[in-house]
C-alpha cells in the first residue's frame, strides 16, 4: 500500500515540475511574443565570470543559485489574453503566494512566489504585468534556490522587463511572504 502512495506522490510532483517547465513554452517563437528564456546552463558559464567589483560579484553569487528564467513579452491583447490565460492556470496548480499587487496608470503587477526554507528565500517567482491596451503585457518566471533582496542585482544586470516593479517587491518585502 505504501508503494501506491509513494508512487502516487513521485506522478504528483513528476506532473507539477513538467508543467512548470512546459506552461510557457508555447509563447515560445511566436511572432508577436518576445522571448527570453535563460538555463542552468547559461548560469553555469555566466557564474565563472572573474569580477572585480562588489556589485558585480552579488551577481556572480546570485546567478549561481538560478536554475531558469523564461521571459515573454507582447502589446498582442490577443497574445496577452492567452498569458494571462496560461498564467492563471498555472498559479492554480503550482501553490505560489501572491507577494505584491500593484495598479498604475493602466497596467496591473502582480507577483507570486513559492518560499523555500525561510521567508525571504524563494524557490520560484513568477511576476505577471497585464499591460493591454496601452502597455506591453509581461510573463516572467525565475525558478531556482535564491533570496528576494537580491533580485535587484539581478534586474539591473539583465535590464529585465518589469525590472522597477521587481525592486520595489524586493525592497517592501523583508521578512514577508
């Protein structure tokens, strides 16, 4: 009986890792989507970078715990129809915690993440600007084993999309979920 469970639970996770690797994809090579899709592997080599400067070296430190970063962005309301689509779906089965909600001059922020072993270290973050109409509409997933101060560092580097709105949740967040 114990083996069903154990098996039952390995299908579970299998299934949830799979979407979570898979949900996104078909934004991928469309032509009104813009895509940015960054591996383990890319972290690997980026992470062996020589740095002379302190900030730098936060970056170095800080891609070393990355794992995936998947970035999509359109001005298709019909494209971004079918993110926030996907994204909300997603946000059903993956149990993330909604860490920041922000409406400005027509554009919606939201982001959710999944904690790791203390508050502020977050095993993925997933951050969605509905953007229809007047502003580009954003889908950003970052998986890995990092800690939400040093987001920042990371959006700075990489001049991310949606990049300020990741600060200010990076900033505002200290000790919360």
């Amino acid at each position: 009986m114990s083996k069903k469970i154990i098996l039952t639970l390995v299908m579970v996770l299998t299934a949830n890792t799979f979407f979570a690797q898979s949900a996104f994809d078909k934004f991928d090579g469309l032509d009104d989507v813009t895509t940015v899709i960054v591996n383990k592997k890319m972290f690997t080599l980026l992470s062996k970078m020589d740095v002379k400067d302190k900030e730098t070296q936060q970056y170095v430190n800080l891609i070393k715990k990355l794992d995936n970063l998947k970035v999509f962005v359109t001005q298709s309301d019909k494209r971004a129809d079918e993110l926030k689509a996907t994204s909300d779906k997603y946000l059903k089965s993956a149990a993330l915690d909604e860490l920041m909600r922000v409406n400005e001059k027509g554009k919606s922020v939201k982001i959710y993440v999944k904690s790791g072993a203390t508050d502020s270290q977050i095993k993925e973050l997933l951050m969605f600007i509905d953007g229809t109409g007047k502003e580009e509409t954003v889908l950003m997933s970052l998986t890995g084993n990092f800690d939400l101060d040093e987001l920042s560092v990371l959006t700075d580097k990489m001049k991310l999309p949606g990049g300020d709105d990741l600060k200010k949740a990076s900033k505002g967040s200290k000790g919360s979920k």
